[in-house]
C-alpha cells in the first residue's frame, strides 16, 4: 500500500528529478564557524536532517557578500575559499539520497553587527523595524556590485556540486527591502513603482540566470505579502510574478512576511492553524507556470498530500518539523504516523534561541537537535539502575534517553497521570498541541518498556531499599504564594486549581502575577468570559512581546480588555475588592469575585541532602532545579541520561 501518494510522488524542475515533493526549507542553525567556513556541526545536522528522507533540501543563508552577512557566523558563498565546505554540505545531503540547493543571501539592513559598524546597507537609509538602527543608502555602484555576487554565489554553488539554488527574497532581507515601499523610497530606477522596486530581483535572478546556465533549477524564495500595516499584497505581487520567472525562477517558493511583521508571522506560532498561507500559495499558482513551494506551520504529512493533491501547491515545506523529527516522513511513508514528534511551534529553541542569545539552533521537544555531533548513540558502556523521579517533560525525556541508552530504567510519578506541568500548559488557548506532544512522550516512554509507577510518592526508605545506581530528580517546583493580606479567602484559588478545572471561572478575576502562568491563565479566563484584571510587581513583563507567542497573548489580552497593571504590589485582598498599590498610590480594584495565584513555582530540593549524604549519584533537572522553560528541561533531562 503507497501512503500518502501525492506527497510521495516525483517531480521533475528542469533536468532535475525530486525523489518527493516534501523540502526541508532554510533555517537558521548558528553551527558555522567564526569565519563562515562550513563546521562539522553544520554537517551533522544535516547529516541527520537528510537521512529523513526529503526530495530537496534547502541549506541555511549563505552570504553572496562579505557586507551582507546576517550574524558572524553565516556560511559565506562569497570567496572560492569557501567552496570545498559547501562541497560537504553537498555531498551529505547527496550520499543520503536527497538533492540540494544553496540559498544565497543578503542581509542588507536587517544585521544587528553590521548596523552597530556602520556597515549595513539597504534601498533607502530607513531605520530597521527589528534593531532600531538607521543603514545607509545604498550606492548604484554597489548595486551592480550585488548583482554580480549572487551571480558569483550561485556559480561556486554549482561548482560545490548543489543541484540548485534558491535566491532569498524573502523575510525582509535586502531584495524585499528593494520590494516594499516601506524600505524603499529611492527616486531612481529602483525605486517609485512596484515595477521598479523589483527590479534590483530581477537582476538578480537575471544574473544568478547566466552564472549558471540555463538547466541549472532557480529558486526564488519570496514573501508574496508584506503582512505588515502599508506593506504590499499578494494581489499585488502577482502582478510581477510573471517578470520573475522570465527572469529565471524555476521555483517559486511561496513564503510570507518579514522580522519586522506583527507577531513572529515568518515562523509562526501555534496560534496559526497548520497550512495556514496555502491560499497565498494557490494565488501563486493562478499566475506562474512554474512549480510553486507552499509553507506555513506544516507539520503532518497528511495536511501535506491533500493540499498537493488539491492542486494548491507542488510542494510544500516543513521547516521545524524537521527539527521536532528529523524522521517524520520515514514513519509517515511506512504508515506508522501515530509516531510523529510533531512540532509545538513553541520557538523556544529554533528561533527564540537565536533572537535572544542564547546559542545554536535546539529543539524544545527533541534534544538531538543541534547536538549531533555529542548526541550518544548508545549504548552505554555500563547499563545502570537509575530510577527516574518525576513525569513532567523533563523526568519523561530523561527516562526515555536512559532507556535507548540501554539503562534499567524506572520512572516514578505522585501523580495519577504523568506529564506534569504539560498537563496544565495544554490548557489555555492555542496550547492543545503541548497536551498532544505529553500523550507522545508518554507512549514512548512505555514504547520502550519503561516501568512507569503512577500515584506513587518516593521516600527515603524506598531508596534505601531499592538501591539505584542513579537518581535523576524531575520532582517539578512548589507554587509560590506570596503573603498578602486575605489570602486565605475562600474566593481565592490558584493558577493551577482554574487550569485543570478544580475551580470554576467566575467573572470578576484578579490575577496575582504577570508571567507567563500568570498571562496564559488570564487568556484562559478571558476565554471563558470573565473580565480579568493582572498584577505583576515587575516594571515590565517578562512575556516578551518579541517572542511569538508573547506577542499574540498580549494582543489577545489586549482586544479583551483586560487590564495589566506592572510596578504594582497586592496590598489586601477583601471581600469583593482587591487594594493594590502602585509608586505609592493604593488603588481599589472592584468588583472582583476571584483571585487568582499566579506567582510561579520555585525549585524543590526532595531528597538532595539525603542522596549526597549517602553519596548516591543524582542530577537536578528542570523546574526543581530552577522554572524555566520547556526547553530548559528537555535538555537537562537529556543530559542527565547521557551523563549517567
């Protein structure tokens, strides 16, 4: 039985034959070297993103110009030094049986270090709406000078043996920049009309066109709608969209948005249905006769096949799926599909990860990514007795990496379900995918015949009697509860208590504390129809808005009134009233009929001065150690097992 046949059917772009029409798109990784040579981690990521399966593979932004990189370690394409690494890159994608292109890149003024030397350029000297800085305006000199280096680009790539390439014009990076009117008000050829400001792209792929000849496949990755307050639409892109492919797109890849777009829409949270920019897509399509590449959240192959045999697209291209698992088209082909790790659309690892600092590319939910090269294969080289306390992500991570890893594993819950803090998190609005992923990690856990004890609480005795080798303590944080005045009030409950359904949604809530627990339970209270009001004691929130997720639930926070008060103390909470104070002002909040306690967890310390004590090896991980995030205790909880 063929599962699946339209996404697993060929497709021929000129001379060149795709095995399927799945693409693993460009994403960002951070793994390249200091000098934007090609780094053993880059190529064993892709190493183990290629082994998946997919009929393209799409590389990460390589920079056709020393002025053009996004951040320091981009992969260049812009010197003959650089071809023998993106040779290996080519050669890893080609020994797994995938074919792959090269996107070429220019950053213009959307590069933070550029911007700070001074060195970022762009079509008119307009501030970045992502870093706040003004570039300078492009000269025509260094236009041409552009122009000849994605030609230049694509020309080493076809020596490094790629079987394409993919000219990004997309997510605000300079060819969009030339293509809105928000970024470009230059008064010459370039500028002015819509004809014109794509003009500086059809030179490009015009150029990209005679460097490599005229059967080697063009990809044109496009934001065919600004998705921005006076930016341009697919209505009218499609006006130009035939210049485009005259000029040499073979493909057209059917993207959306840029880094400066209202919330994160470029990679786009779990507030966006899955497939969600295949219309975009099919609008392409009315106007090309070309194949045309359809993204947007896709995540289940299945979603994929319909919309290709719909006719809505070619192709369709599943970026952080391939992160969340790199093998999701494997199980999908073999009808194994209740076995798909499917992507959160969390970003905590893919992109927050990289906007905040923080390293290389991860994933929240699968900790190999990113991690290739010390990812263990197993098995261990001495098989322990670790008993694994705890069934949130963390403490399920890490009882199943100590399984694969050939441990006796055996995983303790006080719970009468696993999944922990998961249970809770699945709750509020757009989150029911986290209560999905828990059911997966549940039933790979038991998949690898872990011995799962459930509404069991460990002791001392226990320990002493069983004697493990290891202990991994996954026993999650204790809730705060700050000491305020009426706390013990009968209409008072805590964050929790409204989550799992304890304690019913009345209309008048006070929320005590702005987090995220604090922010998600409001959402889910202003979903149900109460009107809620937040007190956070911070000046600002600590839900950025500059995270995707941060963004849409203050927005939809916002459009339901309800109200955020920060720098702000609970002084009393009454019957009825809530009296907060603010820079010394107090304030009656009225009336309210529920409070609710959302000050956050802090770290348990069960059993650490006994296990050190009796010098039993244990790790701390995620929540007992510190709260954070998801990702925080996956990785930790991954570690630990690789660490016994």
């Amino acid at each position: 039985m063929t599962f699946l046949p339209n996404l697993f059917s060929p497709i021929k772009i000129k001379t060149l034959e795709l095995a399927n029409r799945a693409v693993m798109p460009p994403m960002g990784t951070n793994l390249g070297n200091a000098d934007a040579t090609v780094s053993e981690a880059n190529l064993a990521y892709l190493k183990r993103r290629a082994r998946g399966g997919a009929g393209m593979i799409i590389t990460e932004i390589s920079s056709v110009h020393p002025n053009g990189s996004a951040i320091n370690s981009e992969l260049g394409a812009y010197d003959d030094r650089f071809i023998p690494g993106l040779k290996k890159l080519a050669d890893v994608a080609h020994a797994a049986g995938s074919k792959t292109a090269l996107q070429l890149h220019h950053a213009g003024r959307e590069s933070f270090y550029l911007l700070k030397q001074g060195k970022a350029i762009a079509p008119s000297p307009i501030r970045s709406l992502v870093f706040g800085l003004t570039p300078r305006e492009i000269t025509r000199e260094e236009i041409q000078e552009i122009i000849a280096a994605f030609g230049a680009a694509a020309f080493r790539a076809r020596e490094a043996g790629f079987d394409a390439v993919e000219v990004h014009g997309a997510h605000g990076y300079l060819l969009t920049q030339f293509l809105s009117a928000l970024s470009n008000q230059r008064q010459d050829e370039y500028g002015g009309s819509l004809s014109n400001r794509s003009r500086f792209i059809v030179e490009v792929l015009q150029e990209v066109r005679r460097r490599v000849g005229s059967d080697f496949p063009i990809s044109l990755r496009l934001s065919v709608e600004e998705c921005i307050k006076g930016g341009y639409t697919i209505e009218e892109i499609q006006s130009i969209l035939p210049n485009l492919v005259k000029a040499g797109a073979d493909v057209i890849h059917a993207s959306l948005g840029t880094h400066g777009s209202p919330g994160g829409i470029t990679s786009a949270p779990a507030e966006y249905e899955p497939g969600f920019n295949v219309w975009r897509a099919k609008k392409v399509k009315e106007v090309v006769g070309v194949p045309v590449i359809a993204v947007g959240r896709f995540s289940d192959p299945a979603l994929a096949d319909a919309v290709i045999g719909r006719g809505e697209a070619d192709l369709v291209a599943f970026g952080r799926q391939f992160l969340a698992d790199p093998d999701f088209l494997l199980k999908a082909r073999e009808g194994r599909p209740e076995e798909i790790r499917k992507c959160l659309a969390c970003n905590q690892g893919c992109i927050e990860r990289l906007i905040l600092g923080e390293g290389n590319i991860r994933c929240a939910i699968n900790p190999e990514t990113g991690q290739e090269i010390i990812y263990p294969k197993g098995p261990a080289a001495k098989p322990r007795k670790v008993w694994v306390v705890g069934a949130g992500p963390g403490g399920l991570t890490a009882a199943y990496e100590g399984a694969r890893l050939g441990h006796n594993v055996t995983l303790y819950e006080k719970e009468e379900i696993p999944g922990g803090q998961l249970r809770f998190a699945c709750k509020p609005p757009c989150k029911s995918n986290y209560g999905e992923w828990s059911d997966w990690l549940i039933s790979q856990v038991k998949k690898m015949g872990i011995t799962v004890h459930t509404s069991t609480t460990v002791t001392e005795r226990m320990i002493e009697d069983g004697n493990p080798d290891a202990l991994i303590l996954a026993v999650g944080g204790e809730i705060i509860r700050p000491a305020i005045a009426g706390i013990d009030l009968p209409m008072v409950c805590d964050a929790w208590q409204i989550l799992s359904g304890e304690v019913a949604p009345r209309k008048n809530a006070v929320v005590i504390g702005g987090g995220l627990i604090g922010m998600e339970t409001a959402d889910f209270l202003c979903e149900k129809g109460a009107q809620v009001t937040i007190v956070e004691t911070l000046k600002r929130s600590p839900v950025l808005k500059i995270t995707s997720h941060g963004y849409m639930l203050h927005k939809r926070l916002k459009d339901r009134n309800c109200q955020l008060h920060f720098n702000t103390e609970v002084k009393i909470i009454a019957e009825g009233s809530v009296i907060i104070v603010s820079e010394g002002r107090e304030q009656v909040l009225s009336p309210v009929d529920q409070v609710v306690i959302a000050a956050g967890l802090k770290p348990r310390d069960d059993f650490q001065q006994f296990l050190q004590a009796r010098g039993i090896s244990h790790f701390v991980i995620g929540d007992a150690r510190q709260p954070r995030r998801i990702i925080e205790s996956t990785e930790e909880g991954a570690r630990a097992a690789w660490d016994l």
